[in-house]
C-alpha cells in the first residue's frame, strides 16, 4: 500500500526510490573520475608551489595585494586591473603576512620588502598568495568538464579534463600568485555560460556579463576578447528567441549584448571601488602618453581612471624593445610566430595531436558546429592579440589555448569510427605520462620532441624555463654538494638569494680575472647573451644543473 504523499511505483517495476538508483549509481564513477584528476592536479601543484621561491612577477602582485585591503591605496602596479591581485593578497593576509607600516617604496620594492624585510616566513607568505589561485585553478577545470560535456557528453568531459588536468603550462603557472590563468578562466567561463544561454538567457546573460568582467578587472590582455564575448551573447539571445518563435529577436539580442556589457563594466569599477571607495587616483609619474587610434580607444572605454592609466603604461611596454630567444637564436623584438613555436615546444605531444582532431571535429562534425565559436572565436582573437605583442617572453601569454582547446579536443570522442575511441585515450595517456615524468618541473617543460625539460633553456628562456624559481633548490644543491666553496651567482629573479642561505658575490662587478670556483648563473642569463658573462661562461666548465633552470659551472 502506498503511503499518503508518495508516488505509485510504475507498474511491474520496482518503488519509485529504487527505480531511480541505477542513474544515480552510474554517476559515481564519473564523480570519481573528475575528482580523481583534480586531485592529481591540486598534488602536482600544491608540491610545486612548496618547493618554488618567488618568480618575477609574483613579489609585485603579492606586495601590492596585501597593500590595496590595508591602505586601501591604488598606486602601487596600476598596470593591472586589481581583482587578481586582491585575491592573492587576500590569501596572502590569511597566511599571516605582516607589512611594515613605514615602508614608502615603489611597487617593485614593496614584494621584496614583505617577503624578507618584515619580519614574515617568506615562504611561507608566498605559499598562502598562491593558494586561492590554485584554487580558481582547480575550479575552472569544472568548467572545461562541464562546458566539453555539454558538447560532447560525459566521455568527452572526462578527455577535456584530463588534458587540462596535465597541461604541464596550466599546473606551472596556475601554481603561481599571478594573473594569467585567473584572466584566462574567467573568459573561458564567460564562453560557457554564453553558449549556455541559448537556452536560458534569462539566467546565464547576466552570468557572462559578470564572468567577463572578472577577466576584464583581472587582466587587461582579456579586452581583446570583450566584443567577441558580447557578440555571441547576442547569438545565444537571437537563437533562444528563435526557438520559442519570440517576436523581435533582433532588439533582444542588442539588449542582451548591452547588458552583459553593463555588468562587466560594473565588475570592473566595483573591482576599483573594492580597494577604494573614494577612488582617490593621481596618475604616476612616467605614464606614457598615448596617441592615435590607441589613445583614442583608451579614451572612449568606460572603465576607471586607473585602468585607462594603466592601459596607458601596458602600451608603453609594447612600445619598447626587448630582448628574446627562440630556438637558440637571441634577437631584439619581437617575432609573429614566437608563440605557436614556443607551444610547439612546452605542449605535450599527445596534447598537440588533440588539439588538431578537436578543432577539425568542430568544423566538420554538424553536431559541434554550432559550439564552434563559442570555443574557437575567443581563442583565436586572444592568439592573434597576443602574436602581435612586443614580449616573446612566454607561453603564459597564451596560456588560455590549454583551456579553450581542451574543450574543443573533447570534440575527437563523437568521430564515429571504431578506433577513434582507442586513438583519443591513448593520446590523452601519452600527453598524461608525459606531463606526470616532468614532475615537479613544469614550469621548464618540454615535450620528447625536444628533449624534455632538461633541454627547454636551449629553445626558450624566462617564463618558459627560467623565472628565478629554484633559489632554494640551488641552496639545497651548493649546501649538499658544494659546501664551503666559493660561489658566484648571476641570478634572474625577485628572490633574495641570501635569505636561503646562499652566500655569493656577482660576477659582473668585477674584472673576469677575479672570478674563480663556482660560477651559477640563471639559464635566462645565459640566453641574453650578455657581453659581461658570455666571455666568463665560454671559459668555464658545466658541472651541474639545478632545476633545469639554472647551470652550475667550474671556473678555474
């Protein structure tokens, strides 16, 4: 007898209860699966972020993190929107960073001055900044599964995030207090909450909006995606409009786009107001002045004065000429195809091979097609943005293509032949082991093609290999090792090699003459080429490496 309030069983079947059990128990393994993969990854960065001392960047987002939530004080690196960087000093304040009252320097002295001038654990600081990016890190990999299983089901969720599980460039840096893969997942989540509003527009617009406004307030390379974003917007309105037979689907499309944009304006100013409510602002000296059509566009945008300033400064940067290295080549400037060579070197293989099935599956399969620019658009306007920039100084600059093309590669699990099934996860193992046997060392991988991380300071530099992250590493090694030797350091970083016990002196202010026993020099050192430690290296021997990243070498 059924009880008052609860359904009939169907008849000839089992209680309604029971009758749903199978579906849901057929859900655990997936649940299993995802969670496995973001388990592997959180280790692999949690264990990178441990070991790593400060790289370049991270000191100036961390110091001017902590000082916007405790001076409430926009002046320090305005070349970046805040949101980011409220983040990272939100996790750095939570890890019980300390930052001395009197301290009046400039921005790329406030990170220094934190870390090892106030008292504070250094690393242990720097642990806690990177925290919540790991975090969102972890959280955008739900994205790229929810997002490549709305096209392609639940298999194909499960390769998009595998592959971005073990993207070596995504672990590398997501395990950094910086702003590259925040401003990279947030436009990735706009693209899947646009493509989502096809159905519900009502509810997912406004999410867009928001979502792209997170990028925009992170980092302001994400303003060449904005238009892109709204645009589809306006599609995904147009469509749903379409699809219920609504009148006037052209006008509902317009205001769509209008109001996602609205809100990711507010975003912005509300990622401005956040630090200051006041929003007292003095442009800093050296903000260059910006004509033409560039200073036109900065301008017209409807953002804070901060951030038009510090649109202002990030065009100064492009406007200056700096020193690069690709494929053993050092050359002042910039080259168009730096980025797809640098990707070809620090992708894994198996990951390439996916990249190009799920792109060709997006445009040939009618099932995809309409996902296509939702998935490829953005990315390659973001590619093209980044190929013209002035800085051949990394992958991270495109570090949204792991993302993006992740999704699209979810589209190689609906080719309908009988091994394209064993193809996709045989590719998504080879790309998984190679990115596993370069642990810990993403941050200088490269793929067998040519010759693994040990060998990437011979293609690349700076933030493909050599960031100033291995201080203690090199610590560890000349204490083990080398104990009570002479050592000279020629470091690239914003570490302070004297806080992890590295006693050494610089070989490049003093005669050559003068430089004997251990000359350590960062491999972004030796790619510069520079006259002062060239003639020093080229009379010495290699005896060591440490971290891929920097070489030890004997001079007599």
């Amino acid at each position: 007898m059924t009880a008052v309030g609860e359904p009939a069983a169907p008849p000839g079947d089992a209680p309604a209860g029971r009758f749903r059990a199978p579906h849901r128990n057929r859900r655990w393994p997936l649940v299993a699966v995802v969670a496995a993969l973001l388990a592997q990854m959180a280790f692999a960065m949690l264990a990178t972020a441990v070991a790593q001392s400060p790289t370049v960047d991270e000191p100036v987002y961390i110091g001017t993190g902590v000082t916007y939530l405790r001076d409430h004080d926009l002046r320090y690196n305005p070349e970046h929107p805040p949101l980011g960087k409220i983040l990272i000093g939100a996790g750095a304040v939570l890890g019980g960073a300390r930052l001395d009252t009197s301290f009046t320097g400039t921005d790329l002295e406030v990170g220094p001055h934190l870390l090892y001038a106030s008292g504070n654990d250094a690393q242990r600081v720097l642990l806690a900044a990177r925290l919540p990016v790991i975090v969102l890190t972890l959280l955008f990999g739900l994205v790229v599964f929810a997002f490549a299983r709305d096209l392609a089901g639940p298999a194909g969720g499960v390769a998009a995030l595998a592959l971005y599980a073990f993207s070596p460039d995504v672990i590398a840096h997501g395990s950094l207090a910086t702003l590259d893969v925040p401003a990279a997942g947030f436009l990735l989540t706009s693209a899947w909450l646009a493509w989502r509003a096809r159905r519900r527009p009502r509810l997912y617009v406004p999410l867009t909006g928001l979502a792209l406004g997170a990028a925009t307030a992170t980092k302001m390379s994400a303003l060449p995606a904005v238009p892109v974003l709204l645009a589809l917007v306006a599609v995904s309105a147009w469509t749903s409009c379409r699809s219920r037979d609504a009148r006037r689907p052209v006008a509902a499309a317009l205001l769509s786009a209008a109001g996602a944009g609205v809100l990711a304006a507010g975003v912005v100013w509300a990622a401005y107001l956040a630090v200051d409510p006041r929003l007292r602002w003095t442009a800093p000296a050296g903000v260059p002045a910006i004509g033409g059509l560039r200073g036109l566009l900065v301008d017209a945008l409807p953002f804070p004065g901060p951030f038009r300033d510090g649109m202002r400064v990030q065009f100064g940067f492009e406007d200056l000429t700096w020193t690069s290295f690709l494929f053993g080549d050092t050359y002042r400037g910039s080259r168009w195809y730096y980025l797809p060579a640098a990707l070809l070197v620090k992708t894994p293989l198996g990951m390439l091979a996916l990249w190009a099935a799920g792109v060709a599956a997006m445009a040939l399969l009618p099932r995809l097609r309409p996902a296509a620019p939702y998935v490829l658009a953005p990315a390659a306007v973001l590619l093209a943005a980044a190929m013209t920039g002035a800085r051949d100084l990394g992958v991270r600059y495109a570090i949204f293509l792991p993302m993006f093309l992740a999704v699209a590669a979810a589209g190689a699990v609906l080719v309908r032949r009988r091994a394209a099934g064993l193809a996709v996860g045989v590719l998504v193992l080879f790309a998984a082991v190679s990115s596993l046997r370069a642990f810990p060392y993403y941050l200088p991988y490269a793929n067998e093609a040519f010759g693994g991380p040990s060998k990437t300071h011979l293609y690349l530099h700076d933030s493909n290999v050599d960031w100033g992250q291995d201080l203690g590493r090199l610590a560890d090694r000349l204490r083990d090792r080398y104990p009570g030797q002479r050592v000279w350091l020629a470091y690239k970083g914003s570490g302070v090699p004297s806080y992890y016990g590295i006693r050494a002196a610089d070989p490049l202010t003093v005669p050559p003459d003068r430089v004997h026993g251990l000359l350590v020099v960062s491999d972004s050192w030796i790619a510069k080429d520079d006259p002062r430690l060239t003639p020093l290296i080229a009379s010495s021997t290699p005896i060591d490496e440490v971290g891929h990243s920097i070489t030890i070498f004997r001079r007599p």
